[in-house]
C-alpha cells in the first residue's frame, strides 16, 4: 500500500494546486492488501479534491498509513462482526471542517455543500463504495474549523499471494464500445480517462 501512496502522491500537486501543502506519513509495518489499485488511487484522487475544496485558502493535507486492529468499539461501530487486522489510511486536511448534520450525509449520492455548477457530490459517494468493495470500511472525523479526517480501513493479507501468469484470454468481441465518465473535477477525469484507455 505504501507504494500505492508514493505513486498517487507525485500526481497530486497538480490537482490540488500550489497553495496546500501535502504531507505523506508512511509506516514501516507491513501494509499488504489485495485490492484494485486503480481504484484504491481514486479513492485518494477524490478525497483530495474533496481537502482541497475544503481549504479555499490554502492549507496542509496529509496522507498516512498505519496497521490497525480492530477492537469491540470498532466492531460495534463498523458492524463487521470480527476481529481483523487492517491497514489504515488516514487522509486529513485543515479546512473548513463540517458540522455534525453534514457528516452524517456526506457519502449519500449526489449530496453536496457546494455551490450549483460546482460539484455533483458523486465523489464521496463513488468513495464509499469502493472501500465497501473491498469489504473495508470508511469513517470521517471533523467538527467546524478544525478540518476532516477520513480513516479508510482494508484488510491486509495474512501473506503475498504469488503471482500467477493468467492463461491467454480469448480475442475481444466488438470493440466499438462507448465509456461514458461522469465526472466534474477535470484532473480526476483525465486519470479515470486514462486508466480506461490502458
């Protein structure tokens, strides 16, 4: 996961911009995960624009990782029932923050506090349901003033699966196929896009 972070943190300066400085915390600890890395650097993409539209007036955004294990509070508050270890990534900005009401809301499609014309409020959304997915699980801490702080749970592998060299797929049929992306933030189009086209 580790080197997941390392290779979306040279794509975020552009979409963030130059007044917010970002911040990466990286743990020494082992931080293996089978997940799609794609859309695990979506995730990230999206809770950055999300930072950056907090902190209009500049600010820091800081990414970490760590190994968490979860106890009967998170069992209780998570609702998954067991006792795993995870690998934790916390996004955390130092913008405007939110009040209770909003958080509770904020990964309901197309739920927004911004203005008309700038946002869908797709984002947080598209969040959620790729750390569900992968049967993680997603919580924001944040009060007004005092900024956000997303804390993305994944369960880590008990050991690195070898890799396997896949058999030879079968010639694709059609090929005249069209993706719609929806997506209104410009810098996170243009990776979506990408990834597509890849």
């Amino acid at each position: 996961m580790n080197e997941l972070i390392t290779r979306v943190e040279n794509l975020l300066p552009g979409l963030i911009g130059e007044n917010i400085k970002l911040k990466t915390v990286l743990t020494s600890k082992d931080c293996i995960i089978l997940a799609n890395e794609r859309q695990i650097e979506q995730t990230l993409m999206n809770l950055a624009v999300n930072a950056r539209d907090a902190m209009p007036d500049g600010g820091v955004l800081t990414i970490s990782t760590d190994i968490a294990v979860s106890d009967d509070t998170f069992i209780k508050d998570a609702g998954c029932g067991e006792s795993k270890t995870y690998a934790l990534i916390t996004v955390s900005d130092t913008g405007v923050g939110m009040d209770e009401r909003t958080r509770e809301r904020i990964f309901e499609p197309f739920f927004t506090t911004k203005e008309v014309g700038k946002g869908t409020g797709i984002g947080l959304s598209i969040v959620y349901g790729i750390v569900k997915q992968h049967k993680g699980y997603i919580d924001v801490f944040s009060k007004p003033g005092e900024g956000a702080t997303f804390g993305i749970y994944l369960p880590t592998m008990e050991s690195a699966i070898e890799p396997q060299i896949p058999e030879a797929a079968p010639d694709p049929v059609g090929g005249m196929e069209t993706i719609l992306i929806a997506e209104d933030e410009p810098g996170v189009m243009e990776f979506t896009e990408k990834v597509f086209e890849e």
